[in-house]
C-alpha cells in the first residue's frame, strides 16, 4: 500500500478549497442537511478535503459496516476561527436598513441590502480559516494542519 493507510490518524494536513469551505458553512446556516468537508481513505500525510453532504445516520452505520475505512468528516465551523464574521440573517439586514435615517425601507432595497450583505461575507470568511483543527475520527481526534486552496 506504500505511504496509504486505513489510519486516519497519519493524516498531518488538509487541504480544502475557501469555495467549499464557503459553500459548507453557508449550507450549515441555511440548510437542515449536514453538510461536512469530507477526507476519503485511503489516508496519506497529506489529503484532500471535499464538500459532502451526509445523507443521515445510515451512512455511517453502511459505511462501518463494510470493513473499510471509514471517511473522516470536518465540520466546517470548526475550521473558521473566532474573528470570522457572523452569517448575515435576512432579519439583521432588515434591521440595519430599518434603522438607516437616510434610506426608505422596500423590500427591493432590503433585497439588494442583504445579497451585498452575503457577498462580504463569502469574501471575507476563506480569511479566517485556522491554520490548524483537530478532527474526531473513528480512530480519535487527530489534530491536522489546513492549507486553502483559491
């Protein structure tokens, strides 16, 4: 198998694209589904996370089922450090335009307000990724170094 292993705990670092950690943590904020970074085996010193989307707890049950080695999945919040600004609320924008003396509320405005809102924040948050994270896998938390990619 060479430098491949079913351990994930040889991992040492991570590589994530910002686009997917956006897309992970967005999703996180507007969606009921889990969506995770996702690292496949076999493992290696340096790997490749990808966005995923967990389809429940059965995965996990098929998946340790198998005999193979089981992915490891990163909550993308984890990777986000604590400056990173805060996912912009519908609400919050319509507040923070409400409260503006110089500009009439409508919901085009609120509209605009809110989508320009979005796109400082998908700016800004591939600039507060940690250099670090530790990760729970079925073998124990590993502690793994992370390098973004774009």
């Amino acid at each position: 198998m060479g430098d491949e292993s079913r351990d994930p705990r040889v991992i040492r670092s991570v590589a994530v694209t910002a686009g997917d950690v956006v897309t992970a943590v967005e999703s996180h904020h507007q969606r009921d589904e889990r969506v995770v970074l996702r690292v496949t085996p076999p493992f290696s010193g340096r790997m490749r996370a990808r966005i995923h989307v967990v389809s429940g707890d059965r995965e996990a049950a098929v998946e340790g089922q198998t005999g193979e080695s089981v992915p490891v999945h990163i909550d993308p919040l984890t990777l986000l450090d604590d400056e990173a600004p805060p996912y912009p609320r519908p609400g919050d924008t319509e507040d923070a335009l409400r409260r503006d003396p110089d500009v009439e509320y409508t919901v085009d405005r609120h509209h605009d307000r809110h989508r320009e809102a979005l796109e400082r924040w998908r700016d800004h948050v591939p600039d507060h990724v940690r250099d670090s994270v530790t990760v729970e896998t079925v073998m124990g938390p590993v502690t793994v170094d992370v390098a973004v990619l774009g």
